[in-house]
C-alpha cells in the first residue's frame, strides 16, 4: 500500500527566502506525482504534475522534482511571498492499474513580511 | 468551466440525522472521487466512480455511508445516521478520461453535533 510522507508538517520563513517542501513515497510504481495547495476553508487547487517520465516541471516561481528511485519530490519556491502561504500537499498519481491519488497530510508554511 | 461544484459548502447536524452533500462534476469529465479530510488521517478516497458506475468503495467507512452517481452531471454521497467522528471535509474531485490530473471542488465542510 502507497504511504506518502511530507516533512516538515509546517514551516515558517521570512519573505523573500527560497524553500524546498519535501514528498516522500514508499511506493516508487507511480504514474505521476502531484502538488497541491490549499488555502484555509478552500479545497485544492493544483500546482504542478509531474509524470513518472519525468525529473521536474515549473511554473513561475515554483519549481518541482521527482526522484522515483528514491522515492522523493521535492517542492521548490523561489523568493517566497507572504501570498504563498498556505498547505501544501503532494499526491502519488495511479500506478499501472490503479487509479487512486495518495495524499501526505501537507505541510503548512508561512510566510512572514 | 466553473470547475467542481458542491453543496452545500457548510453543513452542521445532529447526531442521528441524515446528511447529503451533493457534487456536479466539470463537464465532459468521467472520473468522479469523493474524499475526506480529517487532521487525524489526511486525505482519504471514499469512492470512486467511472462513467457513472461504483468501480471502488473500499473506503467507504461503513455502512452508513453511501453513494450514487444518477448521471454524468451529479453525485450524492449520503451519511444516515451521521455521527460525530464523521465531522470532516469532504471533497469531490473529476478527471476527464486519460488524464491523470484531478480537478477538486472547494468542499463540504460536515459538522455533527
């Protein structure tokens, strides 16, 4: 059974410094791997997917990599805003045969002006 | 698109009573989820339906708990009787056929008193 791990379970951090959100698989038979964002009361809103074909994608400021071998993505946020703040999730994507996103709990960061 | 619709956003009962939260999926998508989120346990699959049909209900919590899909526009996901340890977010989420990507509504947040 897929278990995705995020650590740290929240961070805080002055505006304007880079920061690197940590996922990690114990299931490496994935399809895809996805970062989420929600805001408080809000559902989720997603950032980046990554297939499993894949070592990085980026939008804007954010930054992220996958490491099926290790079993590890990493979320980079380039010179941090306090709008940045919020939960930040990662979701394995469906294995061969599997369709279900596995969810870590998120780390919740903020950004301090 | 106005992306995954839910209803209602808040729902607060009483022990006992039944409860439906309702979802319209995005159009032309035919991958509808339901989870729950909980801080305890994260983010959960509930069920999952493909082209309207109950292909995994393996995490429905128990029998209380049910599911329908009528057509490609609408699901229910009814409690009866609600508890107070179902209190939760409850997110829908769609995905149109081939793509991994998952679009979530902005929940139904589920209090029992």
């Amino acid at each position: 059974k897929q278990e995705v791990t995020q650590i740290p379970a929240a961070l805080s951090v002055p505006e304007g410094e880079n920061l690197v959100l940590n996922c990690s698989f114990t299931d490496s038979a994935i399809y895809n791997l996805q970062w989420f964002r929600q805001d408080p009361g809000k559902g989720l809103t997603s950032l980046l997917l990554i297939q499993s074909s894949q070592r990085e994608q980026t939008s804007g400021r954010l930054n992220a990599s996958l490491d099926k071998s290790s079993g590890r993505s990493t979320l980079y946020i380039a010179a941090s805003q306090p709008g940045d703040s919020a939960t930040y999730l990662c979701a394995a994507g469906p294995g061969a045969g599997s369709y279900q996103l596995t969810f870590g709990k998120g780390t919740k960061l903020s950004v301090i002006p | 698109d106005a992306g995954v619709i839910q209803s209602p956003r808040h729902e607060v009962t009483e022990m006992g009573q039944e409860v439906t939260l309702r979802c319209k999926p995005i159009s032309g998508h035919n991958s509808l989820f339901w989870y729950r989120q909980t801080m305890m346990r994260g983010l959960e699959l509930l069920i999952y339906f493909n082209n309207n049909v109950p292909i995994d209900d393996s995490g429905m919590p128990e029998d209380r708990f049910s599911a329908k899909m009528p057509n490609a526009s609408f699901s229910t996901l009814k409690i009866q009787p609600s508890e107070p340890r179902d209190s939760a977010v409850y997110f829908c989420a769609s995905r149109p056929e081939g793509i991994t990507e998952a679009f979530f509504g902005q929940g139904t947040r589920l209090t029992v008193v």
